[in-house]
C-alpha cells in the first residue's frame, strides 16, 4: 500500500536558488497570502464531459466490504479535469496569493529573485504530490471547481460498462504507472494513453492516489442514496477523506487497489509522495 510519509529524495535547499515563474503566476500578488481566491486558466482548458446518467457503483465481494453492494447510482452531468493537476498548474495557484499552501516536500522551488513558485526542472508534468486534502480543496476552489465526489470520480473511472479498470476488465501493467515499489518519483502525466478510462480521463489507475471531496465511512453504501451521493455529512463522526485510483508503488499482488470501485482513505491532513488529485466542474446550466 501507500506510503504515508513525507519525502526527502531532494533537499529543498537543492532548488531554493533562481528559477524561472509558472505561466500566468504573476496575478494576485507575489507569493502573497490574502484571503481571496482567484482563478485558472490553463487546468479549465483540459477537461471532459462525463454525461448524466446511471452506472454500477462498487461490488458484490465479500473480501471488499467497503465497496458493497453494487448498486446503479445516478449522476448529474459533470466535467472533470484530464488528468491529476500537474506541479505546473499548481504553481499558478501558489503565485495567485496562495502560498500558504505550498510545501517544501513538493516537487516545487521558491526564487527568492523573482518571488515566483516553479516546478523543479522536468517536474513540470508531473502529478502534483504531498498535497493535504485541504490544499486540494482549496486549489479546486480556485479553479472554479471542487473536489470530486467519490461516485463522480468512480463513473470516471468505470464508465456505464461496469469496468473493474479504467480500460476494461483485465489487468493489463502495460496501460497504467504501477509496480514501481523502490521508487520514489513520478511520472508525466498522460504517460500511458492506452490506459485512459471510457471518457477519455488519463491516468485513473496507479500513478499517484487521488483525494476525493468524501469523508470516508466502511459501510457507506449500505445506506448511501441514489443521486448524487455525497457521502457522509458529520465531519465530527467521520475523520477520513476517501482517496482512490491507486499509486505508482502498488504492484500486481495489490492489484486491486486501481480497480474502479476500490476504497481507501486518508487522514484530510497527511501529504503523501505517491498522493495527488484531480477537479470536477458540476453542471450549473440547470440553475442559470
């Protein structure tokens, strides 16, 4: 499984030096920490439609109490992004008057020259890590978004087929970034076209973990609804956030853990080298 733990593989001191900013990072202010929250461009501009509609939610197997039974769960149309947002994109986020959500464990470096975050160099592409739920939260906020509701990101995932893996049925090690158990670093995003799920979305298997807005309950589905879940509400009960797709770490005899309906979660505060996320836009055309 995961590895909940801060990584170290690169000193911060190591990219503490000049550094070119990230495209767009000079709005809002240089680093600064003010309370307002603005916008993004670039993450907006890669995104899919998942259509409304019903698809078969978990499973019917005893070993996966979590993530049964397997009902059909309807969804309100929703777009959501391409692929886990990249250290490129979040830097625009810390250079919008966001940096007090920036960590040093992060493949991201401060200029004390130019007062811009940037990714360390050919970590551009990369899914953002050791980023909090909260930090997640927040940069969704920013880019007009939010965190997907663990059914939106299985529907994703799975598609209306019922898939047990983003591309079908059958474990293919050749269309997704696992099995990297002594390693330490991602990946470029979209590094494994072959493996996108049935709406196009990139990398919903292995490569790193992805938040979910959900706090995590065991027997959720037992009395989840129909439309629209959202899980659990009382945030005093329930002190997990749902976390899905798998890492880059997880090997074939954990292959379950980037199956489609497969559960786990994560304390809302941890960071993680292996843990990222990803943006849904819900449909508002209906209340406009």
């Amino acid at each position: 499984m995961m590895t909940w733990q801060r990584l170290s593989w690169i000193p911060f001191a190591a990219f503490f030096v000049l550094i070119v900013g990230c495209s767009g990072g000079g709005r809002g202010g240089l680093g600064a920490d003010d309370d307002s929250l603005s916008g993004s461009d670039s993450i907006a501009d890669s995104r899919l439609t998942v259509e409304a509609g019903n698809f078969i939610r978990g499973i019917d197997e005893s070993n996966f109490p979590s993530a049964n039974p397997s009902s059909t769960i309807y969804i309100s149309e929703f777009e959501i992004s391409t692929t886990e947002v990249t250290n490129e994109q979040y830097c625009e986020f810390l250079n919008d008057g966001n940096s007090r959500y920036f960590d040093t464990e992060m493949m991201i470096g401060y200029s004390t020259a130019t007062h811009l975050y940037a990714p360390v160099t050919g970590y551009e592409d990369h899914p953002v890590v050791n980023v909090t739920w909260y930090d997640a939260a927040s940069y969704a906020l920013w880019a007009g978004g939010r965190l997907p509701t663990e059914a939106e990101w299985e529907k994703a995932a799975r598609g209306t087929d019922g898939y047990y893996f983003p591309w079908g049925n059958d474990f293919l090690n050749d269309r997704a970034d696992v099995g990297r158990s002594d390693e330490s670093e991602t990946i470029d995003v979209k590094s494994y076209p072959d493996g996108v799920s049935p709406y196009g979305v990139y990398d919903m298997a292995g490569s790193v973990w992805e938040w979910t807005n959900d706090w995590y309950y065991l027997n959720y589905y037992e009395y989840s609804e129909t439309e629209d879940p959202t899980g659990p509400t009382d945030s005093t009960t329930y002190t997990s956030k749902v976390i899905r797709g798998g890492g880059f770490r997880e090997t074939e005899a954990n292959y379950h853990t980037f199956m489609t309906w497969y559960r786990y979660y994560g304390n809302p505060a941890s960071r993680a080298d292996d843990l990222g996320f990803r943006v849904v836009w819900p449909d508002t055309s209906s209340s406009e």
